[in-house]
C-alpha cells in the first residue's frame, strides 16, 4: 500500500471534525442504473425482442421505478439502458438473485460487451411547466459522498471441506499480475482471507473496475490458479465455457454496500481484518446495514475526539467496507490498533442497544455457539475470534 510519510502529510485540525469520506449503497435515495450495451451485428432484432421480454419482468420487481432503451444516433451497435429504482436495497437484492441471471440469459447471445454504473439520484431538475406538480415528490437534497479513489468488488466462494489447507496453498503463492491495466486503471490491492471452507477475494482498484477484471482474468498466472483450485470447489465451473463462467463469478460476487475511510492519508502499519458475520436467514441488509451506520458513528466520534485533543491519537478504525450478498455479510476493516483495542467498534457496535439489536440479527448457530454474547468484554473477544477470518495473502500496489 502507498502511503505519505509521517513528513509529509498534511497538518491536523485541532477545530476541524468534517465527516469521513464514505459512499454508501444504504441510502434512502432513489437509484439510477445505466448499463452499457455493444449488440452484435445483425442481433438487434433478438436483441430488441429480449429486452421487451426482460422489460416485462422487470416492470413485476418489488422497488422498480421506470426504465429506458435508448441507441446511440453516431454508433448503430452502442444501445443504452437506464432504470430507476426507489432505492439501492431492492436493486442489489434483485441484481444478485437467480431469477435475475434466468431473465437476463436471452441478452447474452446478443451481445458483445456490458458495462453496468449505479448512481443515487441527488438533484432532479424539472420544467417550469412541470415544477409545481412534481416538488413534493423531488428527492431528498442529499449531500454528495466523499470517495478515497478506489474501487472495490469481492468473491466469495465454498470449497470441499478437507481441502482448506490446500486451497490456501494454492492461494497464496500465485504470481501477481502486472498492475497497470491502461493509461488510467491500476490493481491497487488484493485481499484473500478464508473461514472454514469460505473463501473472500476482495480487490481496489484505481480506475475502471470492470477493465482490471477482464486484465486479470486473461493473466495466464491467474488462469492456472483458477484451474488448480476447480477439483477442490463444492460448485463446479467450467471457465472454458464462457456462459458458465459468467454464472459462477456472478453468484460469487459480493458487492460492496457501504464503505468509509476515516483517514485518506492512509497511515503506515495498518492491520486489516475480515470479518464474516453469522446472520440469521433474511436479516443479511439489516445486519449490513447497521454496520454502515456504526462505523459512520465511530468515526465521526473518534474524529471528533481527535480534534478537541489537538490532532493527536488514533483512528481505531481507518477504513472500513461492508460486502453483502442475501445473508453473506463481511466486513473489512484496517486498523491502527490491535483488534482487541476497541473490541465494541471492532466487532461494529458502539453501545449497548446496537449490541442488542445486532445479536437478535446474528445466528449462533452459524459458529456452533448457543448463545452470542456482545454486551460483555468477555462475549466480544469470542465473538471476534469467531468472525475473524484467516488471511491468505494480501498484495499491495507496490508488490505488483
């Protein structure tokens, strides 16, 4: 990881307490969602007919709004699709649900290349004509979320129970990947942790995400990692077929819901942690979503905290990501401080009625446990050493 030298960072406010940089898919704001679309030439009549039919479907979705198909008057082959949705939460929970994959399936033969952009609505601008009859239903004037630069995805999947150990072989000692995409797209990081048979690939990327993708999947080091580790995975690929591979790497995708970064400086002799979260059948965004609130808590205080003692101290938390998938939930953090510091902002409850409501919202069953305890020193060491997962390898830009 690149940092600045304790030289040369820039001076703390002692008076200054601006919030963190943070974005966030939990947010009561509508969404819009653009997806980029090269047909094929000669399957714009397949391509029209399967997107009626996806439209119809769609239209039945708990959460959406309106959508558009739109082609581009300089480029015959470039077609545009845009939809709005009440808000990010329906959107993901569709986005990543099997019926989704089913619907979009007659699209795939049509087209070459995808590009999906999500963006919450923060200002609507209306005609003078239509003003008066549509403010009361205007969005909320949202103030916009500061970012640190960096993109993030992860994957997670199962393997065989027995073949943990060596999984995390294989895992751990691929070659890197050249780190420059292009021009304007760089691998920045790489994260790979496992909890029992789970395994949580997580990325950043400086630039185009969905660019350092593909640039990584073609790396023939990559390549020959993904084929070792196929006998040992509990769902079966085949990356040579190029339908099935998509399928698998959507089902094991884990889109990021909720990041914040206390300190974009980004301090040297971080420690990052993931921890995976046993939540109960149905309660995945609850849980996710109430780990977004407390980290934003959390920092806002220690910020807060460090300012009134003039700029000095620590961030317990530095940088914190909320991945969630159905009831998937991890959480990634980097810290200045050992785990055990801070064991309530660690675990992401900053009291005791968030520590309430989150283990009503977590399954002790899940880690073998009767009982999850989050109100004493006690139960939130157990509960960490349960939900920390094992890191494989961690590849910084630099080590690229």
């Amino acid at each position: 990881m690149s940092t600045l030298p304790k030289t040369s960072r820039p001076a703390k406010s002692a008076t200054t307490t601006e919030p963190p940089p943070r974005h966030s898919m939990l947010t009561d704001a509508r969404l819009r969602v653009v997806l980029l679309v090269s047909v094929h030439a000669g399957a714009e009549d397949r391509f029209l007919h399967a997107y009626e039919q996806l439209s119809q479907q769609v239209a039945a979705v708990p959460g959406h709004i309106s959508d558009q198909l739109c082609q581009s008057i300089e480029n015959p082959s470039q077609w545009l699709i845009t939809s709005e949705w009440e808000s990010a939460p329906p959107f993901l929970s569709w986005v990543e649900s099997p019926e989704h994959r089913e619907m979009v399936k007659p699209l795939h033969g049509c087209v070459e290349d995808t590009r999906s952009l999500r963006f919450s609505v923060l200002r609507e601008t209306f005609s003078a004509k239509e003003a008066a009859g549509r403010r009361a239903a205007s969005p909320v004037q949202l103030a916009p979320r500061l970012g640190d630069g960096l993109v993030r995805h992860a994957l997670t999947f199962t393997v065989k129970p027995g073949s943990e150990q060596s999984v995390a072989k294989i895992l751990a000692d691929y070659a890197a990947p050249e780190a420059r995409v292009d021009e304007n797209t760089r691998l920045y990081r790489t994260s790979l942790f496992m909890s029992g048979n789970r395994v949580v690939r997580a990325v950043e990327v400086k630039g185009d995400l969905v660019a350092a993708l593909r640039h990584v999947a073609r790396q023939p080091e990559v390549r020959a990692v993904e084929e070792a580790i196929n006998p040992h995975l509990e769902e079966d690929r085949d990356l040579d077929d190029p339908e099935a591979a998509r399928d698998f790497f959507m089902r094991a995708a884990l889109p990021v819901v909720h990041h914040l970064t206390a300190d974009p400086s980004r301090p040297p002799n971080l420690r990052r942690h993931m921890l995976l979260y046993p939540v109960k059948e149905g309660c995945g965004p609850a849980v996710a979503s109430l780990l977004a609130r407390q980290d934003d808590l959390a920092v806002t205080k220690s910020k807060a905290a460090m300012a009134s003692d003039g700029g000095e101290g620590q961030h317990t938390i530095v940088s914190s990501t909320v991945f969630q998938r159905d009831d998937i939930v991890v959480r990634m953090v980097d810290m200045d401080v050992p785990l055990d510091r801070d064991l309530a902002v660690a675990a992401g409850v900053s009291g005791p009625r968030a520590a309430a409501v989150l283990g009503r919202l977590l399954d002790p069953g899940a880690n073998g446990k009767k009982k999850i305890d989050l109100s004493s020193e006690a139960g939130l060491r157990r509960f960490l050493t349960d939900c920390d997962m094992e890191p494989v390898t961690d590849r910084r830009a630099a080590d690229y």
